[in-house]
C-alpha cells in the first residue's frame, strides 16, 4: 500500500514529470538531431559483449520505485583477470546476478548505455539518447539518461553475453518497431516505462532474462518477445501480433 501512494503521489508530480525528461542526454531542448544516430551502416553486428543492466533508485521515493538501463560492454574492454571471473559466473547463471561494487566501480572501459524516458517528441525512439555520451559510457559512471534518479545508489548487475555491440541492439530496437516505438509519447509510468525498455533490449534483442532485481511496482511488463528483435534486419512483431502477446 505504502508503494502504491508514493507511486501515485510521483504520478501527479510536476516535478517528476519534468526531471524524468532531462538527463545527461539533453532533454527536451536538445535538438533530435543531437540525441539519436541515424548514420548506422552495420558496424557491431559481430562484436563479442557482456550485456549488465544497470539500477538507480528515483529520487525522493523512499527506495520504493526504480530506473533501470541497460549496459552492453565490448569484451575487449575487460582484461584475462576480469574474463575469468565473468565467465565463472555466466557459467552458473540464472537470469542474472548482481556485481560487487568493488569491481565495477574501478571498471573505466567504455560501454553503450541504452536507455529511454518520457519526452514530448513523437518520432520513433526519438526518447532514447544515442550519441557520444551514450557511446562512450564508462561502466563506473554514475550518471544515468534520467534526471531524476539517485546515481549515488547505482547497483550493476551482470545478464549475459551478446554477439553484437549496443549500437547494433540499439538499431535493432529503432530501425523496425522492437514491441513499442519508444517515441517520448509513448511513454507511460505503468505499462511502457524505462523498464519495460530495459526488458525489450534484454529479452527481444539479446534473448536473455528480463527479471529484474526488485523492482516491485516499477516493473509489472513481461514483455513475452524473445529473440524477436535480435537483430537488426529482422522485423519485430506486427501490432497485432503485440497485441495477441497482452492478452
């Protein structure tokens, strides 16, 4: 119950409404041209990767509702040392596990953040940021595509391998319809929300888990797409195929 009215409470917050549309990406003002790519010509479709997702609590909620993005981490940025551990712990993996902040905190190779939010644009994955900042993320940065979320409580967890890099996944997700649009306005707290992106880029694009880690109200989608959007030529399913998958 307590969830519940600090939710509905957050609904109804000018605040929340505006600081969930800027982040480090540039937020409504930035022009469109500055927060997505549209100069992909299949670079990454054959990149070893390790696939995190990546968890800050929202500002001012108690620790009761949660942003999620996902991280998607060449191999080669990790050395012999980190390899091994990493493949230890795929090795007995189910759905994911969390990493000691011990580790990634001292972890400066740059990784592709992808993540999505609420805006006022309408194009077609208009609200997921794309650009160097994106790119060129360093797994230990705290910094998030929000503006609203406490980046001091960020939590890393580790989901899988991938065959391609995130700026593949993230055409993969934007050149086709990948379960929604992801347009700004198709943005909504309970059924399309950062989460339910997160689920999207980790299930319909990586075929990996789309658990989360106690998320609670935050995370009610199960997106039911496995694999559909692997790759960036394949087509993801017509609306109404979508719609079938909801009921």
């Amino acid at each position: 119950m307590f969830e519940l009215k600090i939710l509905a409470a957050t609904l109804f917050s000018p605040v929340f409404a505006e600081s969930f549309r800027l982040g480090h990406w540039g937020g409504t003002d930035a022009k469109l041209e500055d927060r997505i790519s549209t100069d992909y010509n299949g670079e990454g479709q054959d990149v070893p990767v390790y696939v995190f997702l990546q968890k800050f609590p929202l500002l001012d909620t108690n620790g009761s509702l949660f942003h999620t993005e996902v991280l998607v981490c060449p191999k080669s940025e990790f050395d012999d040392e980190d390899h091994a551990m990493l493949s230890n712990e795929l090795s007995t993996l189910k759905d994911f596990v969390a990493m000691e902040e011990s580790w990634w905190s001292d972890k400066v190779g740059n990784c592709v953040e992808l993540g999505y939010g609420g805006n006022e644009c309408t194009t077609a994955c208009c609200s997921v940021p794309h650009t160097d900042l994106q790119k060129q993320y360093p797994m230990n940065a705290r910094a998030s595509m929000i503006g609203n979320a406490d980046v001091t409580q960020k939590s890393v967890y580790l989901y899988g391998e991938g065959s391609f890099d995130g700026n593949a996944a993230y055409h993969a997700l934007c050149d086709h319809k990948c379960w929604s649009t992801w347009a700004g306005t198709d943005y909504n707290i309970i059924t399309n929300n950062c989460n339910t992106f997160t689920s999207t880029v980790l299930s319909c694009v990586y075929g990996l888990s789309e658990k989360k880690p106690n998320l609670g109200i935050s995370d009610l989608v199960n997106v039911k797409c496995k694999n559909q959007c692997k790759a960036a030529e394949e087509r993801a399913p017509a609306d109404e195929e979508i719609a079938r998958m909801l009921i």
